[in-house]
C-alpha cells in the first residue's frame, strides 16, 4: 500500500488520474483508494485543479462505503428484531446473521449475475446485498408465511434463514440465470451445502470447455463462457463435516471456480473451535492444499470479518482468481462474532467466558466498520461522513426494518383472518341449528377471542364442530364440510405439493415407446447398455457421466467401454473414490442445465451418499416449492454378487428416504436402458440400479435403441396366470421366472409381475387387477425382513385395497436380517433362492388345495 502511494506521488497527476479510470485497472485502482482511506492519505485530494476524475471515484466510493454500512444495519436490526419476533411466540425458531454482515457484503461485491450460492444459515447479509432477499421476505419465512409471491425461498416450509433463489418459472422452466444472481436451496444439515458447491462451480468448467455447449443458444442461459463462480459459505465449526474436507479435496483436484468462505465465528453452538479443528485454524489446516507454481491445489486467503478494506480487496482478489483461472479458493474469515448468540434456543452466556464477551462487543463488525468511516478525513481534514450521517442511517434502518417486519406479519395473517371470518360465520350457521348450541358455541368464541389464531386453530375447531354435530340433522353441516375439504386441498398445495416435478417433463408427460426387435439377435446385456448409452451421448450434448473407473476403463462393467474415447474426458470422466460429492457434482450441475448421469460403482457404497441424496437432491423441488429443480440420474449396481459388501440392497432404507427422487429396479439391462431413456425426457431426480448380474446375461437387442422408453410405475406381467400371483423386481424378479417354471411342473399357474420400479409404485393398480384374478399374493424381494416387503405390502393391500380380494395370508420371502454372507453358499443361505421361492409359493397352494397340492 504504502509503496503505491510513494509511486503515484513520484510520477504526475495525470499519470494518476488515467491509473484511477482505466478500467483495466480496476482492481489496482480501487485498491489504490482503499489504500487512501486506510492510510488517511488526504495529500493527493488537496490538488484541486486536477483531481475532478478522482474526486468523482471518490464520492462514489463514498456513496458505496455508506450504502454497505446501511444494508449491515439493516441486516443487523433484521437479526435483533428477528429473535424478539421468537421469544414474543410470533414465530417459532430464528437463527440470524448478526455478527457476519461486513464479510457478506465485500463478497455480495463480486457476486456477479450468473454466479451461485451454496451457502448456510448466516447468509441474509449476502443475499440482501445480491438483491435476492428483502427485510419482508425475510420476515414471511420467519412466521411460515405460505404464499411464495412473500416467501419465494420456500413457501414457508423452512425454517428462517434458509435461502434460495426461483430459479423456475410458474411453469417448472429453466428461467434465464444469467439475469440473475443465483442462490442453491440452503438444507440444515451442517456441510450438507458442500457437495452441490462442487457442482455448481463444475458446471462453469464443463461450460468453458465443452466442445459444443458454448455456442448453442439454449445453453446462454446457464452461462457466458463458463465465467460463474460458486460461492461457497460455511461455519468454522461445520468444517470439521466430512463433506467439508470431501468437497476441497475434489475442488482441488478437479480445479474448479469455487470461492470458500468460512466464517470463523470460533463456536459450534456450544462447541469452541479447538475442539473442532486442527490446529484451531481451518486456513492452517489446510495450508498443504495451498497451490503453487508447479502445483495446482487451492488458492489460501486469511481475513478478519471487521476489517471493511481488508475483506473488500480480499474478495477482489479471490473471486478474480476464481473466475478467471477457475481455481478454488478459500477465504477463511477469521474474528467473526455472534452478537446474539446461536440461535433462538438458548443464551451464549453458557459457554462464552466474560472476556470473549467483551471482546464481541469490541470486534463487532458494523462497530468497528463505523469507527473506521468516522476516522476518514477529506480533503481539508474534516470527517468525510458525519457522526450525523450514520445516526441517521441507523435510525432509519430501525425504522424501516420495523415497518417491513409489521408488512411482513400483517400479509401473513390477512390470509388467516379471512379463512377464519368465513369459518366463524359457517360454524355459527350450525351451531344455530344445534341442541348443543350452547356448548359448542364456546369453542368458537374461544376461536374469536384468540390472538391471531393460526390454519391449525381453526381448522381444530371446524373438526370440534362437525364432530360434535355428527347424527344431527343439520342443513348446515355440509357447508361446513365442504369448507373443511376445500381448506385441506387448499394446505395440500401450501404443505404437500412439488415433492415431485409438477411440469410439462414429469415423468408421466413422457410418452413410452416399446422396444422394437427386427431380427433374433442377442447381445449382453452390457452391450445393449453401452449403445444405448452411446446415443444418449449424441442425442444430448449436455449428457455427462463421472464416478470411480467410469472413465478411462468405462465402469467396473464395461458399460461405459470405448465412451471417454469417444466423447472426450469432460463428459465421461473418472473420479476420485468419493461417494458423497460424485452426488454433489451431480446435483450442482444439475442445476445448472447441465444432465449428469452420475455412477455410484456399487449399491452398497450409496450409503456413503445417501445422505446428500436424501437430506438434497430428494427434497430440491419439495423445499423450493417447485423453485428449483436437479434431473440428476444416478446409476448404481447391485442386489447380487457374494459377500457383506457386495450383495446389499437395502431397499427399505432407500425407498423410505428419498421420497422426491424415482427408484428404478429394472430387471435386465434392456429395461435399464429404456428408464435412462425415459429419464433424460424428464427433468426428475432419479436413481436406477441395475441388477449386477445382468451385464453377461444375453438379451434380445432392440433396434431402436436411444429412442425406446420404458414408462415409471408401471409393473410389467411377463407371465399371466390364475393361481397366485407374484410380484417382485430386480435380480430376485430372474429368480422368481426360474422358480416359475418349477411350479408349472407341478402344475400350479402363477402370474409373474415386475413392479420395475418402487418409486413410483404400480400405479395403474395391476397388481389388485391381478389380484382379482388369483385371490393370493406372493412378495419376494431380498431387502432384510419388513424392509422394501413392509413397503410393497403397504402400498398393494393398503393403498391398493388388494387384501379385499385375498383368499388366503399375503406371504412374503425376503433376505436374513443379516448381511448376506460371502460365496455362493453365503448368498444361497442368506438371500432368497430359486428353492426357497418355489417352496413358498408351493406351501401356499398346498394350504388351499393340500389334494392336487400334497406336502412337500
Ligand atoms: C449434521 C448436523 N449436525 C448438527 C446440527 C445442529 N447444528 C446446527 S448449527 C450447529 C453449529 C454450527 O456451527 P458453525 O458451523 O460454526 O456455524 P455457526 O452457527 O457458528 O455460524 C449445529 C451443531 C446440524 N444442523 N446438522
Ligand atoms: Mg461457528
């Protein structure tokens, strides 16, 4: 800095006005007169007749410097009115960004339309600063406010301080995001943020070099040359996820533009950061991943949160870096604070000694930030921005935070009070007609007098009142009930919608198209798989494909063999052993218009992702109310090899915790690929696991390969029948055919049906159909006992009302609790086998008809 100085005052005025103005010089100049202030170097202002360019940056640069500290003492009074708007009961948790605003605002200044956010909780500043989020937004999601045109983030399904952008319009689309700045859906699990983060700065790189992408007109509003960056933020205690250190090792090996933020506030609720981090310092932790001139790695930035000009000109020169030579970097913040402590459920002054108290109140970012504006002397060595002006400034900021915070609260109660009106007056109605007109006249001055009664009040005392009535011969009770039933469609929109897409490429708007067989030739099942896959390659430019050894060697399977040649190392491309954030690459670039396919080499490695899959990728559509989508298909392998880590197929687990995505179980690779098929019409998450011993198994080959399309939730009846009627999917579904042609022996007639996929589950109803016929149900599936079998039974006898036709007890065959163990002995004796199918299905015609059927 002081170097800077000396040189300009050595050369000549002009010489520094041109230096000032050029815009190629535009970080150096602004550092220049972030240099002015900081060193109060007022000599170069005082040459009046030639300062006019400068005297212009400079009253810019002041107009800047005031609009930050007015948007921190906006954020600021946000985060303290927030935390009276919970303990007063007006809403129910509040988990604020006081204390992080001046470090959100240096790196709102190089947020750029286009850019992302994968960020966390502390975020308001930044996305205020960004011009995605306002004080009543901010408010509405604080109460639950339902109507995204005041909680766009969500719809009031999360919690405050979980942001996001709409990056869809009404109609499910793409919205140009390019004219935007961009926020990823915020998720509360700590370091959940990080895999997508990986993603979304991927996607600028595939964009930059991408052979093709660049230059179609469709791909423009995703990127401008793959130029965005990703901003990621994350608490200090968060990093000690892993995630976290998931996420920058494969930033750093795959070198893409992501900007890391951590904001070091040095607690994890309770939790002090030596108790989280080695060495106590995330930047000294992860010093060896700081790049140098023979090797890439990271870019290594160290800040403190107060310090206005050091993060302004740190920002400057991260996300510079990052744009430019797509390079990621960390910038560790360092000496933030939580003013008001964690969150809303409890006190700091539990954990934090006096003097870290104390040191809070000193370090206060928008403190000490007005120290140093009160310190900046203009030319004649008068303060540059009065102690008047800033007053002023937090005045109104109080103010007008406090009008936003009652606009907010009055928009989400207006909606409440005319629902309650209307049900007031037809309660009233009712209970005029009512013998108990007393009694329950009661409930509903209760409900009158309440203060600000919520959709659960009321709808509690309608329910109160149809139910006290019931018997009654009462003219008005159907009105009532019909107000109820259009009360509970009307929540189902506000609560229950956008767990899957709601657009035009719902997997349902696809059309199916069937297999076409033109001669008898046979392949294996790899092959049909790998040709497939080839035409998904040349039918979308955007199709992409990464997991361990799906590269070079094109998967453990092969189904990929010949693809990287083909390609190129962009879009078929290994990865490094990492689960996790193989599904965070995914989702990020999902998000971005980019269709991954991402490879997860074993079903029994999804674990090690199924976090991500269920806590983010299942929920995008559901927590954004149809805000933000990620059509990211995942191909896994599994159900059957030998041993406890290579047969897994937990099923139940899956099914239960990724609502929001598909499950696809094909039983053979010519129905796998007709799903991918399917899939890549629609914009929905899905994951299809193939069955592994499928590749060397040969199957007839379509001709019409890449256009073929296999429709979701529909169960297919390969072998129709009267006695019983089977049902299962996968690799069991082959053992179920093979047991099949033992029970035709001995003269028994099952019908055979693969439910192909288990989310959606059959929903045309074929299995009850089938059911009519046969009156007896058999379940296989080689998930653990009431694992996926508890889920099928549900959904055929339950939602399906199958056990109205049953004659005889549903039956089920599934796995052993255990693991299943290794050889061929191992799986015979821990999964079901063809014997045990046949027993089964055998015992259960011998019940009915022990004659035609004797004991085994
Ligand atoms: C996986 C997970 N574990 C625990 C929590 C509960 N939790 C919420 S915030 C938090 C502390 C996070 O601290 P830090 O990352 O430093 O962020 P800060 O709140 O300090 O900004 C914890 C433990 C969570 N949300 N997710
Ligand atoms: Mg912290």
């Amino acid at each position: 800095m002081i170097s800077k100085t000396n040189a300009t005052e050595n050369g000549t005025i002009k010489n520094k006005i041109n230096l000032i103005i050029s815009p190629i010089r535009y970080i150096e100049n602004r550092a220049f007169l972030l240099s002015l202030f900081r060193e109060k170097n007022t000599s170069m202002a005082k040459n009046t007749d030639t300062m006019e360019a400068p005297h212009k940056e400079l009253q810019a640069y002041k107009e800047e410097v005031l609009n930050d500290y007015k948007l921190a003492c906006i954020s600021r009074e946000t985060s303290l009115l927030g935390r009276r708007e919970v303990l007063t009961g007006k809403a129910k948790f509040g988990i604020f960004g006081d204390g992080k605003e001046l470090a959100q605002i240096a790196l709102a200044k190089q947020f750029q339309n286009g850019d992302f956010r994968s960020g966390y909780y502390r975020d308001q500043t930044l996305m205020m600063a960004i011009g995605q989020l306002n004080v009543q937004e901010y408010f509405a999601a604080l109460y639950a406010h339902t109507d995204i045109a005041h909680e766009p983030a969500s719809g009031g399904r999360q919690m405050g301080g979980h942001f996001a952008t709409r990056n869809l319009d009404e109609n499910g689309e793409w919205k140009n995001l390019m004219e935007q700045k961009n926020s990823s859906a915020d998720i509360s699990p700590t370091a959940g943020q990080m895999p997508r983060l990986l993603g979304l700065a991927q996607a600028s790189k595939v964009y930059r070099n991408h052979p093709e992408l660049k230059n179609l007109e469709q791909f423009k509003k995703f990127t401008n040359g793959g130029n965005e960056v990703a901003f990621g933020t994350i608490g200090d205690a968060s990093t000690s996820e892993g995630p976290f250190w998931e996420t920058m090792n494969a930033a750093g090996v795959l070198q893409v533009p992501m900007v890391m933020s951590v904001w070091d506030d040095g607690y994890g609720i309770s939790v002090s950061r030596e108790h989280q981090t080695t060495k106590n310092s995330i930047s000294d932790a992860l010093s060896g991943f700081q790049r140098t001139k023979d090797t890439p790695g990271f870019e290594i930035f160290v800040t403190k949160g107060w310090d206005y000009v050091d993060l302004c000109l740190t920002y400057e020169k991260a996300v510079k870096i990052a744009r430019e030579e797509q390079v990621p970097v960390l910038v560790h913040v360092k000496e933030v604070n939580q003013p008001q402590g964690h969150s809303t459920s409890g006190s700091h002054e539990r954990y934090k000694s006096e003097a870290r108290m104390q040191w809070e109140q000193d370090f206060d970012c928008i403190a000490k930030f007005k120290t140093w504006i009160s310190e900046l002397k203009d030319q004649d060595g008068k303060a540059l921005i009065t102690a008047e002006t800033l007053e002023g400034i937090e005045k109104d900021a109080k103010k007008s935070v406090r009008n936003d915070k009652n606009a907010a609260w009055k928009a989400f109660t207006d909606n409440m009070q005319a629902d309650l009106a209307t049900a007031v007056q037809l309660m009233k109605n009712v209970v005029e007609e009512s013998p108990n007109k007393v009694f329950i006249s009661k409930d509903i001055e209760a409900l009158e007098k309440a203060f600000e009664p919520i959709r659960k009040d009321v709808l509690n005392v309608v329910r109160g009142v149809i139910r006290k009535t019931r018997g009654e011969q009462n003219s008005h009770r159907t009105t009532l009930k019909n107000w109820l039933s259009q009360q509970l469609t009307d929540n189902a929109d506000r609560y229950s919608s956008y767990l899957y897409s709601q657009s035009e490429k719902n997997i349902f708007n696809i059309e199916p198209i069937a297999p076409v067989y033109n001669d008898d030739s046979k392949e294996d099942g790899r092959i049909i798989l790998k040709e497939n896959f080839d035409k998904i390659f040349e039918k979308y430019p955007e199709a992409l494909t990464f997991g361990e050894d799906t590269g070079k060697i094109g998967g453990v399977n092969q189904s990929m063999e010949g693809m990287q040649e083909k390609y190129g190392e962009l879009r078929v491309a290994d990865t490094g052993i990492r689960e996790c954030t193989i599904l965070g690459q995914g989702i990020g670039m999902a998000m971005r218009g980019l269709r991954p396919i991402a490879e997860i080499q074993y079903l029994d490695y999804l674990l090690y992702a199924i976090q991500i899959m269920s806590d983010d990728l299942s929920t995008v559509q559901y927590r954004t109310k149809g805000g933000q989508k990620a059509p990211l298909i995942i191909r896994t392998r599994g159900h059957r090899l030998e041993g406890i880590w290579h047969s897994g197929s937990p099923m139940g687990m899956i099914v239960n915790s990724i609502r929001g995505m598909h499950v696809c179980v094909p039983r053979n690779m010519t129905q796998a690929a007709g799903m991918y098929n399917l899939l890549m019409e629609a914009d929905e998450p899905a994951l299809v696991i193939e069955p592994l011993n499928g590749y060397r198994t040969k199957e007839p080959m379509p001709s019409n390969l890449g256009e073929y399309k296999i429709a979701l939730g529909e169960p297919e009846v390969t072998k129709e029948g009267t006695d019983l009627t089977i049902v299962s999917y996968g690799s069991t579904f082959n053992l179920c055919t093979a047991a099949e042609k033992l029970m035709a022996e001995t003269g028994m007639n099952v019908e055979l049906i693969d439910v192909q996929t288990l989310l959606p589950f059959d929903v045309n109803h074929t299995i009850a159909e089938s059911l009519k016929k046969t009156n007896r149900l058999l379940v296989v599936d080689e998930d653990v006992e009431s694992g996926a079998t508890a889920y099928i039974l549900d959904q055929i006898l339950v939602k399906q009302n199958g056990y109205y036709h049953l004659d005889s007890k549903p039956v089920t065959v599934s796995a052993k609790d255990h693991r299943p163990a290794y050889s061929t002995d191992g799986d015979y004796f821990s999964k079901p086998s063809v014997d045990d199918i046949f027993e089964t299905a055998y015992n259960i015609m011998h019940e009915s008809n022990p004659t035609d059927f004797p004991a085994l």
